[in-house]
C-alpha cells in the first residue's frame, strides 16, 4: 500500500511545517523499499524512524486498541493522518530523540499514533535536507534562466511584428 501511494505523498507536500511554541520543525513523509520514513527537522538536527507497512499498523492497533479494522484500511488512513493538515501534532523532545504524537478524529472517535524519531547523525542533515534545497535552488535557477530566455525571444519578436 504505501508503495502505490507514495508518488501521492511525495507529490502532496514533500515538506510540512509545525510550529509549536517558539519552535518550527519540518516533518516530510517519504516511502524507501516499502518502508515509510518519517524525518522531522528543526534545519540544525535530523530526527527519523523507519517503518515497515506491518510495523505501522501494529503500532496504530497498539495505539488504538478500540479500533478494528482491515490492515489494508489502517495503513491507508495513517499515510492520510500524517500527512493531512488538519492532524493535531505535539512534538516532545525527550533528548537526543523526538517523541511524535499524532491525532486525528475518525466518525468521531480520535485516533493517535505516537512515534519515536531518533536523533541521526550530523551528516544526515545535509543528506536530508541541505542537499535536497542545493537541488531545487539549481533546478529553479535553470527554470529562471529558461524563462528569461524566452521572454527575451518574445520581446524580439513583438519589436519585429511592430515594425
């Protein structure tokens, strides 16, 4: 399930803000080798967990023991949870690791999912996410460059035409 959806994930929002207290962190949702990765970031550190789809839903039923359901649905409905910008999100930093707790109402009953990030490497914020921004400012400098290009061709042509 979470290798169909993930060109869905990754094309919603590769990057969500949460803002709690005086601190912004960035919690991106990503799907390598049918696992579900999880990396949230305060630009200075990286903290992550991996998880497979089965590991996901057991944690969910674990979370939620009154809930019954099809694994199929509970892995839809947590990819859609963390992702969906309505979803409550309290993070709490238990040094070095993060602790991610989030909640979400269905048919009026209120889910929760908790999940531990732990603390990576220094190198893994450039992996994650310096390199990942040196990447889309060099793809939108060569898309600015291509525009001005044409804008320039255009101008050149409407002199023309006037004449």
């Amino acid at each position: 399930i979470f290798e169909l959806k993930s060109i869905n994930i990754l094309k919603m929002a590769s990057l969500r803000i949460i803002e709690q207290g005086n601190n912004s962190f960035f919690l991106q949702m990503k799907i390598v080798l049918g696992s579900i990765v999880i990396n949230l970031t305060d630009m200075m550190k990286v903290w992550q967990t991996s998880l497979s789809e089965s590991e996901v839903v057991q944690k969910f039923k674990e979370d939620n023991p009154l809930i019954h359901s099809s694994n199929k649905w509970i892995a839809e409905y947590v990819s859609t949870m963390i992702k969906n910008v309505s979803t409550n999100i309290k993070i709490t930093v238990m040094e070095p690791d993060i602790n991610i707790n989030f909640t979400s109402d269905v048919s009026s009953l209120s889910t929760k999912l908790n999940l531990l990030l732990l603390l990576q490497p220094s190198d893994m914020v450039y992996k994650e996410i310096t390199l990942p921004l040196l990447m889309v400012i060099s793809e939108l400098k060569f898309r600015e460059e291509k525009l001005q290009s044409l804008l320039k061709a255009k101008d050149i042509e409407i002199k023309e035409f006037k004449l």
